[in-house]
C-alpha cells in the first residue's frame, strides 16, 4: 500500500471529505477562497454572515474571522496556512476549537474546477461531536453551494 492510501485509511474514521464541480475556472476559485473580500460573501453553512479581521493567505499566515450564525451565535475562527500553492492546494489547520486540519484541492476539470475538501479531525469522538453538535457534515454542503452560487455572481 502506498503512504498517500496508507494515511487515508488511517485518517478515515476522523475525516470529512467534500467534492464540488465548480462552473468555474480554478484560478477563480482559489481567489474567492482566499482573499478576505470574497470569502465574507460567501463562507459558511445557509444563513451565515462573516466578519475577517485578517487573512494571510501564505505559509505561516494567519486568518481570523468571526462567524455570525442566523440565530445570533458568533463563532470565532483562527485559522493558521500550513502550505499556500497558487490555484493547486492549501492546508491549514482550524487552531480555535474544535481542531483540526484541512487540505483543499482544485483540479481543472476542464473549463470548471473539481474541489476537494478533506477535514481530519484529531480523534473520531472529536469528528462525531462537531456532526452532532453542529450539523457538520450537511454545513459543508450548504458551504459548498454557497460558494457555487457566490461564483456564479462572480464569474
């Protein structure tokens, strides 16, 4: 077995992992996915608005952020970039609670993007409480629609 199947078995029973076909081209959305402007239109589950004090879409670059749900709930986000390659991937790690990390890909699929998103969470108790607690995995949905329809007004 390989290390990349190795690692993915291993991370399996922690991880949520998330593919889009964006009508886009994958320069545009790795822009919209990093550039404080567009993220705060369009991040988060239905019904979410944002607010970024910083984003520092670099290695070693933070991006703080304060996600205000439909019901009043502010939820404060700090987010440290772990690797930053233009219009390819990034990884970084979710640093606020609860933790943990994430790989983002973009494919071209030919005039569109492919999408990949994979959350891996320190412990599997860890993974199953944020689905529980926050609905997580119907939320990464939503946050992926959110962003097919930001592109659209964008594109």
């Amino acid at each position: 077995m390989n290390e990349d199947a190795s690692n993915a078995t291993s991370t399996a029973s922690r991880e949520i992992v998330m593919e889009r076909v964006l009508d886009a081209p994958r320069e545009l959305v790795f822009k919209v996915w990093t550039e404080p402007e567009h993220v705060a239109k369009w991040w988060g589950p239905d019904g979410f608005t944002n607010t970024v004090h910083e984003m520092d879409a670099r290695p070693g670059g933070v991006w703080r952020f304060i996600m205000h749900g439909p019901d009043g709930t502010d939820y404060k986000n700090k987010i440290v970039f772990v690797e930053v390659v233009k219009a390819e991937r990034l990884v970084y790690d979710h640093v606020s609670g609860p933790l943990f990390h994430v790989t983002v890909t973009f494919e071209e699929h030919g005039d569109k993007t492919k999408l990949t998103s994979r959350m891996v969470f320190e412990t599997a108790a860890e993974l199953e409480k944020v689905v529980k607690e926050f609905n997580a995995i119907e939320g990464a949905k939503q946050h992926l629609g959110r962003l097919a329809e930001y592109l659209a007004t964008v594109s």
